[in-house]
C-alpha cells in the first residue's frame, strides 16, 4: 500500500514521510523516476529540467506534489561551494527581472540569496506551466518539497505560486539551507504560518549555510524546524565557535573558507536524503 497525504493534519509525520520520498525520488532520471514515482508514492510524475535546475511534478487524483532536486553527493556539492560561503554577505540581493515584484512583495529592506533565485528563476516558467495544467485538470491540494538547494528551491515555488494565487497546502523541506535576511524571513514566515515544515538533522552541516561570521550573519531559516536529534555533535557548529576571531571586516578569508567547506564535506554523510528517510522511520 502507498504512503498517503493528509492535508487537514498539518505538520503530520507521515506527510513528511511521503513528501521525503518524494523529494529523495527528485535525483532520479525521467525513466526511473516515472516507474519510481508511480511504484512508491502512486503518483505519475514527469521531470522538469531547465539548464542545471530539476524538479519533478507528480499528481495522482487526489493530489499534486512539486518536489525539487537538490545537491546531495560529496563529489556534486563542491558545486556549492560559492554560493554558501564565499562572499555570503555579497550574494545577498534585492532580485531584479522576471521574479523581482513578486519577491519585493516579502517588504522593504528583504533580500535573498542570489545564486537560488538565479536558480528559480531558470526553472519557475516551466514549473508553473506544469502545475497550471495539472489544476486545469482537476483542483487538488499542492505540496511543495525539496531537499538540499532543492529545499530552497521549494520555499521560494511556495512563494511564487502564492503570488500567482495557487494555494499551497503545505511545504515540507530537507537539509534545507538559508534562502535570505531576516526581513524576507518574516515575511514568509507570515505567508506560511502553520504549512511549513523545515526538517533538520543533527548532524548535518548544510542546514547552517550560508554563513560568513559569527560577528553579522544576515542569514535566517523559516519556521518550524523540525529537528530529527540523533545525539551527534555537528562539526560546523564546533567550528563556527572559532570564526569571530578569524573574522576580519566580517569577510571570510580564503584559508577560513576552505576550514569551514573541508568541514562540511567531511560531514556530508549526514546530509544525505536516506538520512533524512531513515530518522522518519
């Protein structure tokens, strides 16, 4: 029997449990991942591909799910480098372009991590057409999911789609990172009270990047974390313990980056989708 989604139980484990697998079958190709897609979670699926940016959308007659790729393998996420710590503070934007009035819509002063909307931005026209059919079709409750950048991807899908007004049931992400400042945290924070579910493991070092100084870390994560404790330390805590006194006029240097990136990598077991499914239960 497939895994079901609930909609009236808001937060409910086993939506996360369901949306996890969704969003762990996002890595597969067109041909797995339709057989994958129809053979676990019993929806038809199809992959949505622009330039390097992937999600799928899947529906069956009682739902539709967007889930998000992300970044998951050691030898992938060097690719991420950049975007989560080198010149944090500089990557922080107020978007310009095609999806600059929906995002100023998060209020004055919220900006955003400019290599995920850059990334959004590639894939939305298409994700949006996608969904559009689906609702055209028939009306039915829209999740939205993604795990790594695909959890970033999601949380702003979720907002885009708002603004198009499609309502979005519920958000679940994984290992997400940090999408932008404060401002533009709250802002989301208000539109998704109560639908957003942002799951973190311990031990996995993704979920505290972007960050360049324990002195000014503009970056903020969206509520409600959901912490699946595993008891484990996690090694980029220990180290940002150590950052304010390398820190120089809040910048990161090159050695320090490296420091904190080697930590990463050597922690990025813990960041890995089965996981992520395995503390689920």
């Amino acid at each position: 029997m497939h895994l079901q989604l609930f909609e009236d139980a808001m937060g409910d484990p086993r939506n996360a449990r369901f949306l996890a697998v969704a969003s762990d079958l996002a890595y597969y190709s067109q041909a797995e991942g339709e057989s994958k897609f129809r053979e676990e979670l019993g929806l038809a699926g199809r992959l949505v591909s622009v330039d390097n940016t992937q999600a799928w959308i899947a529906a069956n007659e009682d739902h539709i799910v967007v889930a998000f790729r992300g970044t998951e393998k050691p030898t992938a996420i060097e690719g991420l480098k950049d975007w989560l710590l080198t010149n944090a503070m500089n990557l922080l934007v107020v978007p310009e372009g095609r999806l600059g009035t929906d995002l100023a819509a998060a209020g004055v002063g919220a900006r955003f991590h400019q290599g995920f909307v850059e990334a959004i931005a590639e894939i939305w026209p298409a994700v949006l057409s996608g969904v559009e059919e689906e609702i055209a079709k028939a009306e039915r409750p829209l999740w939205v999911t993604g795990h790594s950048l695909g959890g970033a991807l999601a949380l702003f899908a979720a907002w885009l789609f708002t603004r198009k007004m499609i309502n979005v049931q519920q958000i679940y992400t994984f290992g997400a990172p940090m999408i932008g400042n404060q401002v533009a945290i709250d802002a989301f924070n208000r539109e998704f009270k109560g639908k957003l579910f942002r799951y973190t493991n311990q031990p996995d070092p993704v979920p505290r990047l972007p960050m360049y100084s324990l002195l000014a870390n503009e970056f903020a994560h969206c509520e409600e974390e959901r912490l699946l404790d595993t008891g484990a330390e996690n090694s980029t805590d220990s180290l940002v313990k150590h950052m304010a006194k390398d820190a120089v006029e809040k910048v990161l240097s090159v050695s320090l980056v490296d420091n904190i990136w080697n930590t990463v990598v050597g922690g990025i077991a813990a960041h890995g989708m089965d996981n992520y499914r395995k503390l689920l239960g």
